[in-house]
C-alpha cells in the first residue's frame, strides 16, 4: 500500500486556521476520562473560539462529546486500535502520541516503536487526518531523525513537546518553561513542510513566539486544568486565540503589559 497517494480531508475549522497559521488545540488529557470536567473545557473552548478538542480515545466520551460542540475531536493514545474504534465512535481526526501521562509510569516509546505505530495506524486508517507527537526525551538530533522518516507516512500534523519543571513566577520563566519545545518546532519546521503544533508549558507569554519560531499552533492543557469557572476558561481560550495572531518579525518587538496580561494567567 502506497500511504502517500491517500487523500485526507481536514475538518473545515481546522482547515480555516491551518490557512491561518493560529491552530488552537485544547488538551483535555490522555488519562482524563472525567466527563463533567471535559465537558466544561469544550463548551468553553467552543465559546472561546478553539479550533479542536484533544480528548482521550474512548468510544463513550468521544460520542458524549460530539453531542455538546461542533468543534472537531483528536482523539488520542498510543494503541492502534483504540483510535480506530475512536473514529467509529465519531473522531473527526486522531493523534499518536500525548506520551507526557505515561513518563512518571516509566512507559517510553523509542523510535522503532513510534515508526511501527504510525505505520500500523496508517495502515488502519489511510483516509483519516493523523498526527503525530515526536517525543521529548530524544535527543533533538534523534527527534529530527524520527521525523523526516515520519514524513513517509502522510501524516497531517507534527506535535512538538518538552518543557522545564520550573514555577512560573516572571514573563522570563514562562519563556524557559516552553523553550525545548519551541527550540525542536523551529528545528523541525527548518527541516520539513508538515504542520507543526508547538505544544508543552505554552501560554499566553510564548503562543506567539511558537508561531514565529515556525509552527501552525499550539496546544494547551495544564494552562487550563486549575481552572474551574466557565467564564474564565473561556476568557483565558479567546485570549490565547488572539495572541496567535501576534506575530513577530523582525522589524517589531512585542511588548506584553504585564498590568493587563496578568489578570489572564489563572493560578
């Protein structure tokens, strides 16, 4: 089977902001299968203008899900066969990868294994918008590496990951909590033409900087999981939508008030 000759068509909305480069991905965890929780997160990631919903791979959710929003459905996880049965269930789209949930569990992934993966997956569902995380704990070396053999595999989307435990405290911190995955997006975008979502430690601070470094968008999880009112989730999504289309260029320094941007950073 020739898995390039596929054709794979994206989602409107995710199309629509792909054209845009400011893709806004809500992560509500691979592990997280709290159905009120998520369900807060996507009625206010469709309030709040998100292009997707990230969500784990199970048949049940994602079908309680597609009943409440619009927006499209990643489903993600590691086995083959719980993305196909997402997709049956009703997954506009699917992801291998969100590997940061099984790291404390000492689970790791090495790259024959995520080739093998992502070829099965294709294999399963040629016809399905894929991406695919390139792991963090590669050297950055061995990460491009893993991605321009990924390339053979029509893959739609690219994930970058990585960040520093470090507590965020100045615009500095927020700038080093992301800085291994913005340092492999710009590496990776330098190397091949697939869309990038920046994601790992992003927020208000460095979403448009991803942009600038070279990727279509970002993801965001943890940035949201402390937050429990409906109006500040969807306050903090609109804000983020925005800041993508911050860009930088070499020309223009952009200077953040920290007065007004601090009232969005939920603690």
């Amino acid at each position: 089977m020739n898995l390039l000759n596929y054709k794979i068509k994206l989602p409107a909305k995710i199309k629509e902001d792909l054209v845009k480069r400011n893709i806004l991905k809500i992560i509500t965890g691979l592990n997280n299968f709290n159905i009120d929780k998520i369900s807060n997160i996507c009625i206010a990631a469709n309030k709040g203008n998100a292009t997707y919903i990230d969500i784990a791979s199970d048949s049940y959710l994602i079908k309680s899900i597609k009943q409440i929003t619009n927006l499209p459905i990643c489903a993600s996880s590691i086995i083959p066969e719980e993305l196909y049965q997402s997709v049956k269930a009703g997954a506009d789209l699917i992801e291998l990868g969100n590997y940061e949930s099984f790291y404390e569990k000492g689970f790791i992934l090495n790259t024959q294994q995520i080739i093998h993966l992502t070829h099965k997956i294709r294999y399963m569902m040629p016809n399905i918008p894929l991406s695919v995380t390139i792991p963090s704990y590669l050297e950055l070396e061995e990460q491009l590496k893993l991605v321009l053999l990924i390339r053979n595999y029509n893959v739609n989307f690219l994930q970058t990951e990585g960040k520093y435990n470090i507590k965020s405290t100045n615009l500095f911190d927020y700038v080093k909590l992301a800085l291994p995955t913005l340092i492999a997006t710009n590496k990776i975008a330098n190397l091949v033409d697939i869309p990038i979502i920046c994601s790992s430690g992003i927020s208000l601070f460095t979403s448009s900087l991803a942009i600038y470094l070279g990727a279509t968008g970002v993801g965001v999880g943890s940035l949201l999981n402390n937050i429990n009112n409906e109006s500040d989730l969807i306050r903090v999504i609109k804000n983020l939508k925005v800041s993508l289309s911050l860009l930088i260029t070499n020309n223009t320094k952009m200077l953040y008030n920290m007065n007004k941007t601090k009232s969005y950073i939920i603690r």
